[in-house]
C-alpha cells in the first residue's frame, strides 16, 4: 500500500482513516420508506432507508446507473426473456431460467419478508432506473420486472452439462462406447449462459485474519482480495436500515444479494474459491418391459417429463413472437443426463432447488457475534467458497463451505457413475456444518486461504486429510500459498497499514526457487557474451515484479519457455508434506533450462531491443486517461499480487485480471476502520468520472478510507438524491 508513497504522505493517510472512529452519530432515517443515496468519493453508493424493500430500491438504482443494460440484462436473463428480446439465438437460457422460475413461485412465500423486500425492491429500482432514462436506453430495455425474477438467479441447480460429459467419458471407455450425448438425446436443455454473458477468468483470491495477539492494536483484522476477470462486475456499496442492518461490502452486478464479502461494525468476511465435489451421478436400470421407468428400491418408477413452450421474436417482416417447446427428463432423485437401451443417468447435486441464498446472505450481514454468524451459515444455501471470518471480539476462523453430500459409497469423482439400486446407494443428507474443514482461533494468531484445500490454513494446526470424506478437497499447498505464510505466519505484530503493505508484496517466490540453480547451470554452460549479459542482469535482480525492478521479465520469459518443455521434471524437488512450506525447489533439467535461458535472451532483444527491461515499462494499468506501470504477476509463479494481462501489439501488457478488489478492516470498539480500491472503479461507463478514479491508486499500491460511520459520509458526500420514481 504505502511503498511508492512519500514518508510525509504515509503519515497523513493513518490520520485520515483514524477521523472514522471519531463521529459516533448515526445517520437518520428519512420519513418514507424512499432510500437517500449518497455517493462519496470514487463513487461509492451509501444507502439508507427504513425499510427492507427501500433498500433493494436504491441497490437496483444505483448498480444500474453504474453498469446500465448490464444489471438489465441480467434480469431479462433471469426473467427468461432473452428470446422474446432479442430472437431465437438466445432462446437457450431462457429455458432453464423457466426451470427456474418455477422454483421460485414454489419458494418465495416461504422466504422471510426482509429478503422478499430486498427482492421486489431491487426489481422497482431497475424499472425506476429504465423509466428515468428510457430515451437513452434500447428500445428493448421495458421496466417489467418483479421479485421474483431478481430471485431467480439464485435458485441452486444441478450441473447437467458437466454430468453428461462424464457420462460420455465413462461410456466411452466402456466396451461399446457410445458417442457424446447431447441435450437432444437426453430430454434436457442444452443451456449455456456464458456464452451470452461472458466467463470470469477466475486466477484465485487470497484472505487474511489476524487475533487481537498479532495485531499492535490488540483487535483483529481482516483482508479480502478476490481476483476474477476486469470484467466481473465486483461493485463496491454500504447499505443500511437504521437498528436492522449496517453492512459496507462488495456486490456482485445484477442482484439483490450477490454478497461476496464485507463487515458490519461487529464482524466481517471474505470468500476464495473452493472446489468442492457438490454431486454424485447416479447409474439406474431401465425397466426392461416399459423404457419409460426404472427399478429403485425393488420397484419401478416412471420416468418424468416436463414440456416447456417458450416465445421468441421470429425476425421477420412482422416480427411476432413464436413459440418452441423442449422437454426435460427427471426423477425425484435428480434431473436425467443421458439414458442407453438399458441404463438411465441422472446427478443428484447439493445445490439442486435451492432457494434460500439471499435470506442467507441477508442474516450473514445482520450477524452480531460469531454464533449468530454460523447459525446463518448452517442454512446451507450458498453451494462453495471458503469463508474467513474476524469479529469485534477477537474470534477469526476459516470454514471450507459447500453443499456436499454425506455419501453412503466411496465417491464417483468426476469420471465413474455409481450403480444404485435403492435408497441405501444414493446420498441424502449434506456432511454437516460442524464436520467441514475449518479452523477456529489457532495457536499463532492467523488464518489464511490462497483457493488451495482448508487443510494449511494455519501451520499450527495442519488439519489431517483422513478425517474427512474423499469428496472433501484435497491438493499441495502451491507457491502463492507459501508466499502468503513467510508474509503473516511469523510471531510480529501487524499494524492494518503493515497488513496492506506486505498485501503489497512484489516478490516472486519461484525465484527464491529455482533462481540459484539457473544461475549455477548457466555459469557451467561456458555463455555466449549476450548470455553472459543476460546473467548478469538476473543474479543483480531482487527477485521482485517491482515496476522499477530488472530482471523479472527476463525471469518469467525463461521460465515460460522451460517448464512448457521440461513439464512435470521442471523442478529438482516435487512438493511435498514433509517439507510443505520449502518444496517445490530447483532445477529437474539443467539442460532444458540453460537452452531456454539463451532462447529466451533472444526472445528478449527481438521484442524489446534489451534484456534488463523495467517489470512497468511492459506491465501497465490502461483505464480511461489512466496509463501506470504496475507491478504483479501470475500465482503460479508465487506472486501475491496476483495480476493477468492482456498482451497489446506493442510489446506492452495491459492489467486486465486478477488482484483488483481490495479490502482491509480492523474491528475497534465502537467502529471498524477500513481501507479499500477497486482498480476498475465503481462505473463500467466510460464517460462516468468513476470510470478509471481509482485506476492509478490501484496501480501503485494505494487505497482510499472507507467511510462507515454517518459523520464521514456527510463530510465526504459529493452528491445526495432519491432514486426518481
């Protein structure tokens, strides 16, 4: 955070944020149930209403004037609309959004009032946004939406797409094989949303706790540091119901309740992605006198079917709407994938039908104290994440979450179906809350996740793998893990500005590595004098992506080239549990290695015309007006800032995934005191002044306050308004 700020600067900017702590008053409701938003600095939407509903108001206003026909589209995604929007080519999705729907009007009445208010409001706000600005928008962006389709996007699904291909595979290795099922084949939908909506390039997040014993000032603190795609959506916002609800946190575009992280004056938390196993595929057998049921439980059943009819605009002349119908197979136990003359494959998935995220999330931000925190958690609506969790009271903890079923048979993983025959084959229940991987309050004072398996969350307490079932996540403890514990597993105390500040670090682990045996190899190898050269520029590197630093880029070329040829012999030691936190090490193929070094020297002048180029002269932030050296670099390579980029013709790089949304906050007795940036800002419209304001912050380590209490909002408020009716 501080590292490229002046000394005089770094003393001003703790002042600032201490300012937080000072106003105690709260902010007071307005009269109606109409939300006041007041957008600080960069942005940031702070809203406040006096009930539930008027909140979703003012958080589907204010995501849409920021993202526009992105938070539309997603409604109409969620609505089933695409097709009667924008033709047949987009009728796909609509299909299991119907699916979805369904669901919904089966569930919303059983959701509690505040969420099903934080639903319909959503809704209401985005019509307010579209009738407030229907000369701008297409003609085809209508305020027709309701609650219920905002809760449609968080109906749970089973993974049909993915159950076919294992069942494809499975078949295929078999004697016989048959060829790849499609949705045709099946009865179900053949449904890709990405390819309307665009996939996130998920490259990791990484998160911190530390206890009140590792802190200087005796409280505890959390970091969050998700890294997806630029592309994300991730929108920062505080939300608040005077006596019900403060939460400050980042949302995810088009909805309600795409809570990823965040805190409330008593606690907070943050979300990595895990990769839990969430279904089991189940093999049952065909009735051989009616191919419409199967035998269970020493019976048969007759297979379902569901006909869903669905308009779309026809595209001609008159452009009317015409219909198409598909239908899905399905049983009690889960949807059908794939069926043969005598077998029949369905998933039975974890999250399938779930309907409760939102109320989830909901109590997750009004939690007061860690019980009432994980007794919103044992609702079990949200199917992954890891979470990691500090409180006022000192308490952090890291849980790996997941909808996993309890299975009654060794699991099927992710290429072998599992015969079943009755009810004692297939799951019934989840692994319960209390027995997921999970660390609470350990013996050094911290707990940290990088996306690698629960079990290295602290050092202190490494969890053993056989206490939990093998559909449990299992993996090595990879190098941008490692980085994260020489950087926090120590025995120092931690300030929240030295927190940000080792956040910050440029290092690149696997040169700590593998570098000294390169350099060996190389000055064995009798170099050529532009060798030569090129070594020399490498031992005099610090081993950092630093956008001063030379040699990182030399570094990474050479590294490129060697591990795509010397592949799983790359290096000289392999990880290991034995030396977990010192392993992967060395060169496996000092040959291959010297090679790729001269190749890569080449490599170097041909694009650059110099070996000793700066990490910033070719790794950048280009936003709006914006253009930054930065400095970071892949995970894969051990860095902790983690950063993807987008290669231009130039030469250059531009930032373009990875690390971009930062949050740091220490709990104190009356008020959390808080950081955060987001490197690609609060709007995705280029012309908004909150397009690329944060930009450059992001680019050399800064962040600005986070304004929590009423007082600071009111001093920093830029604009204040009511979403038009």
């Amino acid at each position: 955070m501080f590292s490229h700020v002046p000394r005089r600067a770094r003393l001003l900017i703790p002042a600032l944020i201490a300012s937080t702590v000072l106003g105690a008053t709260r902010l007071v409701a307005p009269a109606d149930s109409e939300p006041i938003i007041r957008r600080t600095e960069y942005g940031v939407p702070h809203i406040s209403a006096n009930d539930f509903r008027g909140i979703g108001i003012g958080l589907g206003y204010a995501q849409a004037e920021d993202y526009g026909v992105r938070v539309i589209l997603s409604l109409i995604r969620s609505k089933g609309w695409m097709g009667r929007t924008f033709g047949r080519d987009s009728l796909s999705s609509d299909f299991s959004a119907a699916l979805e729907h369904a669901r919904v009007e089966q569930t919303y009445h059983v959701l509690d009032a505040d969420t099903r208010d934080m639903y319909d409001g959503f809704a209401e706000g985005v019509n307010r946004y579209i009738r407030a600005n229907a000369k701008t928008l297409p003609t085809w962006a209508k305020p027709v939406f309701h609650g219920h389709d905002v809760a449609a996007g968080d109906i749970g699904t089973a993974n049909v797409a993915t159950a076919e291909r294992l069942v494809a595979r499975w078949l295929q290795r078999s004697a016989g094989g048959a060829a790849r099922p499609t949705a045709r084949d099946t009865g179900n939908l053949d449904v890709d949303p990405a390819a309307i909506f665009g996939a996130d390039a998920d490259v990791g997040s990484n998160a911190w706790a530390l206890a009140p014993s590792r802190t200087k000032s005796g409280r505890a603190i959390l970091l969050r540091n998700p890294h997806l795609a630029w592309t994300a959506g991730y929108w920062e916002a505080h939300v608040t119901v005077p006596g019900k609800l403060d939460f400050y946190g980042d949302f995810r575009i088009g909805s309600a309740f795409s809570v990823i992280g965040g805190f409330n004056k008593d606690l907070g938390w943050a979300t990595t992605n895990n990769a839990p196993d969430l279904d089991e595929v189940y093999e049952l057998d065909l009735d051989p006198t009616n191919s419409e049921r199967y035998r269970f439980d020493g019976t048969t059943i007759p297979i379902r079917y569901e006909s869903v009819t669905l308009p779309y605009r026809s595209g001609g002349t008159d452009d009317s709407l015409v219909s198409e119908t598909r239908r899905v197979a399905f049983t009690p136990l889960g949807p059908v994938v794939h069926r043969t003359a005598s077998k029949l494959y369905i998933v039975r998935a974890g999250p399938d039908g779930e309907y409760r995220a939102g109320s989830q999330f909901l109590a997750m931000m009004r939690a007061r104290n860690l019980a009432e925190w994980k007794s919103a958690l044992a609702t079990r609506a949200r199917a992954t994440s890891n979470l990691t969790y500090a409180d006022r009271a000192g308490n952090i903890l890291t849980i790996w979450m997941g909808t996993v079923p309890h299975l009654p048979t060794p699991s099927g993983g992710d290429s072998v179906p599992i015969p079943a025959r009755g009810s004692a084959d297939v799951w019934t229940r989840l692994i319960a809350l209390d027995s997921l991987p999970q660390s609470l309050n350990p013996r050094g004072g911290y707990v940290h996740n990088e996306n690698d398996a629960p079990h290295f969350a602290n050092l202190n307490a490494l969890l053993d793998t056989a206490r939990y079932p093998d559909n449990v996540e299992r993996g090595e403890l990879r190098l941008r893990s490692q980085h994260a514990l020489q950087l926090i597993g120590g025995k120092d105390r931690l300030s929240l500005e030295d927190v940000l500040v080792r956040k910050h670090s440029m290092r690149m682990l696997l040169a700590d590595r593998v570098k000294p045996d390169l350099v060996a190899a190389l000055k064995k190898s009798s170099p050529t004098p532009a060798v030569a050269q090129a070594l020399a520029v490498l031992e005099k590197w610090d081993n950092t992506v630093a956008p001063t630093s030379r040699g990182g880029l030399l570094f990474e070329t050479w590294w490129r080239r060697y591990q795509s040829q010397a592949r799983d012999s790359a290096y000289a030691e392999k990880w290991s549990w034995q030396n977990l936190t010192t392993t992967p090490r060395g060169i496996g193929q000092p040959a291959r290695a010297v090679d790729a070094f001269s190749w890569a020297v080449d490599d170097m002048q041909r694009r650059y015309k110099a070996v000793d180029v700066a990490w910033g002269d070719v790794h950048r932030v280009r936003r709006g007006s914006v253009n930054e050296p930065v400095g970071g670099c892949s995970g894969a390579l051990g860095c902790f800032r983690v950063l993807s980029y987008e290669q231009r013709p130039d030469g250059t790089r531009n930032a373009n995934s990875g690390d971009g949304w930062i949050l740091a906050v220490e709990f104190g007795p009356r008020a959390p005191r808080a950081f955060s940036v987001l490197a690609y800002g609060q709007s995705a419209d280029s012309t908004s002044p909150h397009y690329s304001d944060q930009a450059a912050m992001f680019a050399r380590g800064q962040l600005k306050p986070v304004y929590f209490l009423d007082a600071d909002i009111a001093a920093h408020t830029l604009r204040s308004y009511r979403p038009e009716p």
